[in-house]
C-alpha cells in the first residue's frame, strides 16, 4: 500500500499542469470595453464569468442592446431564456443575472457574461484567442471594473471537450465612462489628469506653441501658420499665474506641461519661459510639425 501511495504521488508531480487561459480586458474609450481570452488549451465552447464595477457610478444601463456577442460568440443563453421562444443564433445579448438565470435588471453594476458557441459542424471558438463580448457602460467620471469566475452562477470558461479552462484574470482596471481625447497611454497622461484634463493639449500642434489649435490664414508677406498672435495673446495671459489660480483656459498656453517651481518672488507656475521658448521655436513657421501626442482634436 506504501508502494502505491508513493507511486501515485509521484504521477501526480509528473503530471503536466494545465496551462491558464488569460482573460483580456481592453478598454475603447467613452466607456466601452471589450473581453476576451489568449491561450486556452482547446477550442472555448462556453463561457461565463462575473463582471463587478465599483468606485464610481458606472453600470449596464439597458442590457439587451449594451451588450454584444464578438466573433463566433452566438448564443446567449439567459437572453433566450428571459425572452422565450427558439434560440436564433447571434441574436441576444450576452450578458445574464449576476445570481439567478435571465437577463439583468437595467443599471446593474454586477452581473455575468454569459454566452457559448454553436457551429454546424460542431466546434468552438479558437483555443488561441478570441474577443467573446463588448459591453457599453454608462455613467459619469470613472469606475473600477474587475473580472472574476462565477464561482455561485454558471459555471467556468467551458472547452469543446467539456474541461473547465484554468484562467488568469487582469487586474482591476478604471474605466472611463466620458470620452476623453487622451487614451491613457500618453507619457503626460497623469500630468493631464492633474491639471483637470484640458481639451487643448490634444491638438496636434500645442505642443509646439499653439493654444488654440487654430491655422492663421496666409497674408502676402506671411504664410500660414499655427503659432503667431493668438498664441502669444493666450501666452501672455497665463504668464507666472500662480499654478492654484490657473484656469482651464490657461492651461493651453502650457506647451511644455510641466511646472516651473516657485522661487522667492515668483509663485510655481505653468506658464513661463520654457513655453516662450517653445513659441518662440515656432513663430509664424509654416512647417510647425503636426505630431504632439495625442492629437485627437482638431478643433
């Protein structure tokens, strides 16, 4: 008996471990997100796992049009067993109660993804990744979002051979429900945030001196150009205001976006020299370089 014991202990070391599936979740901007997977053992036949937002007042407002299947995702369950009658395949919703079967009540900030695959012949989604669901949240500001197995509900992420898949799921992430015209990865972006997310530094041309974004038009003895007398209006108006007094107006004529720290005489302020020199750089030049990150508005 010994024997066997041991014998068995030391299959069970040799025994491969099953590799992890990893949940994916991206975020669109204006608060929509996409959910998917990378790397699962074999084709995904089902799948269902807990969608938590907190910290903010983000939800699902209206659940059947807010929500909605990706790739070969095209049968969604509590959907068809909320509305009744015979399952069409790619129509529904992917989403169902966060406890009891059917669909979730309007403005739920906990509920499930809830879908699977029919093929004619059989099959499921591809083991190697695919995107199961994308979801429109609504609210205001910000608000976590984080994934889990719906340990009390459905299930797991199913395979085609009937095997609960071993996931990996992402970290907490915030989700922004308002578009904004940075996407979060600029190296700025906390700076951004921090001076109350001005609109201006996501023209293509303010980090070289423009503040309003705007070209001024040719003249005989000048070309057109993007830094010139608007912008040194905008420039001389924020000039050394203290940081705490700035407004979001002033922010634009911040070209560098950073702060100049105080001195003795002079408080720490936004808009100083360092912009002068940059508006300087490019005074009334007609090849202004059209590349300041993000520069996703135009105005």
């Amino acid at each position: 008996m010994k024997n066997l014991i041991t014998l068995i202990a030391v299959i069970a070391l040799a025994a491969p471990v099953a590799q992890a599936a990893t949940i994916t979740l991206t975020d669109n901007g204006g608060g929509s997100i996409t959910i998917g997977y990378t790397g699962a053992a074999a084709d995904i036949s089902g799948v269902s796992m807990l969608v938590t937002i907190n910290n903010g007042d983000g939800n699902l407002a209206n659940p059947n049009a807010d929500a909605t299947g990706e790739g070969d995702f095209n049968t969604h369950i509590d959907y068809w067993h909320s509305a009744g009658g015979t399952p069409v395949l790619g129509v529904g919703a992917p989403v169902g109660d966060a406890l009891v079967a059917g669909m979730p009540v309007a403005g739920a900030q906990v509920f499930a993804i809830s879908t699977g695959v029919l093929k004619d012949p059989p099959g499921g989604a591809a083991a190697a990744g695919s995107d199961i669901a994308t979801i429109q949240l609504s609210g205001t500001g910000c608000s976590d979002v984080t994934l889990s197995l719906d340990t009390a509900g459905r299930g797991d992420v199913v395979d085609v051979n009937g095997d609960a898949e071993p996931l990996t799921f992402p970290a907490t992430t915030q989700i922004c429900l308002t578009a904004e015209c940075y996407v979060g990865t600029e190296p700025d972006y906390a700076e951004w945030l921090s001076v109350g997310s001005p609109d201006c530094w996501c023209y293509p041309t303010q980090c070289h001196g423009d503040a309003d974004g705007l070209e001024v038009a040719a003249t005989k003895t000048v070309p057109a150009h993007y830094v010139g007398t608007p912008d040194l209006t905008a420039l001389s108006t924020a000039w050394k205001v203290a940081t705490e007094s700035m407004t979001l107006a002033m922010m634009c004529a911040d070209f560098d976006h950073a702060e100049v720290a105080a001195t003795k005489t002079v408080p720490a302020h936004r808009v100083g020299t360092p912009d002068l020199t940059i508006l300087a750089t490019y005074w009334k030049d007609a090849a202004t370089p059209v590349n300041c990150l993000p520069g996703t508005i135009t105005p």
